[in-house]
C-alpha cells in the first residue's frame, strides 16, 4: 500500500471517528452549562461553567450514590458468576468430546441467536420467589453466558491435554485441576469477558427495568430514566447523570482495553 492510499485511508478513519467524539463531545460541554445554555443543545463552550454546582446537585437530587452502590452490586455478581459458570462449563464440554457434549454446546450457543423472552422470565422468576437483585443477576449472567461458553471453548481447544493429565497423575482432582491449573491458562479471555460482561450488566436498561421496580433497588442507568421523567427540562442535569454513570465503564474499559483482542484472538489457532 502506497503513502497516497495509506493517507487517505487515515484520513476516512479519522472522519468516521468524529461519530463518537462529537457526540461524547456534546454530552460533556453541555453537562458544564447553566440550564438555559444547555436547552440550546449546542457544541459551543459554556460562556460560564458550571461543573461543581451542576454534578453536585444532580448527586443530590438524582439518587446516583445509591444507583452506583446497586450497580456494582449487581455487576460484580454478574461478572464473577459467569466467569466461573462460563469457564466450567465450557472446559466440561470441550474436554468431553461425545455427541451429547457437542449436542449441549450447540444448544448453549442458541442463546446468541434467540432473543430473551422478558415477560415468561418475569413470571417464572416471580413464581420461583427469586426477586429484585437475584432475579436481574439470574437474568443477565443467563443472557451473556452463550457468549461466555464460546470465548472459553475456542481457547480451551488450544491447551494440550496433556497438561490436564500431568495434573491428574499429580493428584490433582477435578476442582484442583481446573482452578490451580487450567483457570491460570485462561486469563487474556477472561479479562475479555470481564470487560464486556462489566458494560452490558452496567448498561443494561432492558432486564433491569423489570426486576428493580423500586427507586431504592435502581441502578444507574435507571435513575437516568427515572431522572429525565422528574427534571426533564434540566438537560444540564441530566448531561451531567450521563457522564456519571458511564464514567466507570469508560475506566474500566481504558484499563483493560489491551487484553480484548488478545482474548478474542487467543483461542483462534490451535496449538
């Protein structure tokens, strides 16, 4: 490839960016303006900031802090279920190899393809007594594991069998072998699954809106919505709620970026 081709290809990337950084532009400027500034909904910079007045009150008035303390309750218990879940599973079925472990497998990764159905989950969870915090956790760990299973598979294909039988004639037995030994083997597609788990579950609008039907059980995604029907003439209010709240995701994915790729691709070629 030519400088001229690579040139132009550089510049229709940097184009096609400005599809993200406008809009996180104008969420962020406009989260530092007065209330009539805000309503014009421009890209223009505030004649006058307001970033400490504007996030404080919307701290105070928008239940964030108990929104932020029900989301990492509920994410972290999403995360660190289907990591293991997820992980077990999937090593059970590869290491397997029989036609009803393959047969399972294939009806496992039907949950990428077919939707959640929300309303009979509802009501099966409701008969079952399982409420509020357990029911939303049940419900996402159910709708990522699919996706979870087939990252750990591809990988697992391209770790020898021979570690698992250096391990069993070491005395290792099943949960031994699969903690100590193999877990370890598996980090770069774990923290994969940690990064994409962690933004669906904090995100998640869809499921949660369902099982927390209690201001005090929201999360921070549905104290925006509760927010924008209480103040929705405040838009630099509910700016400000939006920068919050992505605010972790955003961390959590600039921390852990480098490790997505390597996970996805980890377990690609065999041997």
């Amino acid at each position: 490839m030519n400088r001229g081709v690579k040139f132009l290809w550089e510049l229709l990337a940097c184009a096609l960016s400005l599809l993200i950084v406008i809009p996180l532009y104008f969420i962020v400027v406009n989260s530092f303006k007065n209330k009539a500034e805000a309503a014009e909904m421009s890209l223009a910079l505030p004649k006058q900031w307001f970033i400490l007045d504007n996030y404080s009150q919307m701290v105070e008035i928008g239940g964030v802090l108990m929104g932020l303390w029900n989301s990492t309750i509920i994410t972290v218990s999403t995360v660190l279920l289907l990591i293991i879940l997820s992980a077990m599973t999937a090593f059970t079925l590869q290491r397997k190899n029989t036609a009803m472990s393959g047969f399972l497998y294939v009806l496992i990764l039907l949950g990428l393809m077919v939707p959640l159905q929300i309303i009979p989950a509802y009501f099966i969870t409701y008969y079952l007594s399982i409420k509020t915090y357990a029911a939303a956790i049940i419900m996402l760990v159910v709708t990522n594991l699919s996706f979870g299973v087939f990252l750990y598979t591809g990988f697992f294909k391209s770790i020898p069998r021979e570690i698992d039988e250096a391990a069993v004639i070491d005395g290792a037995g099943p949960l031994r072998l699969f903690f100590s030994v193999i877990f370890p083997l598996i980090r770069p597609v774990t923290v994969t699954l940690i990064i994409i788990t962690f933004m669906n579950a904090w995100n998640d609008f869809g499921i949660t809106i369902y099982f927390l039907n209690n201001p005090s059980n929201y999360t921070v995604t549905l104290t925006i919505f509760n927010f924008m029907g209480t103040y929705s003439s405040d838009w630099h209010l509910i700016f400000s709620n939006v920068v919050l709240v992505s605010l972790p995701v955003v961390i959590v994915y600039l921390v852990l970026q480098k490790h997505i790729i390597d996970g996805m691709t980890a377990g690609s070629v065999k041997g």
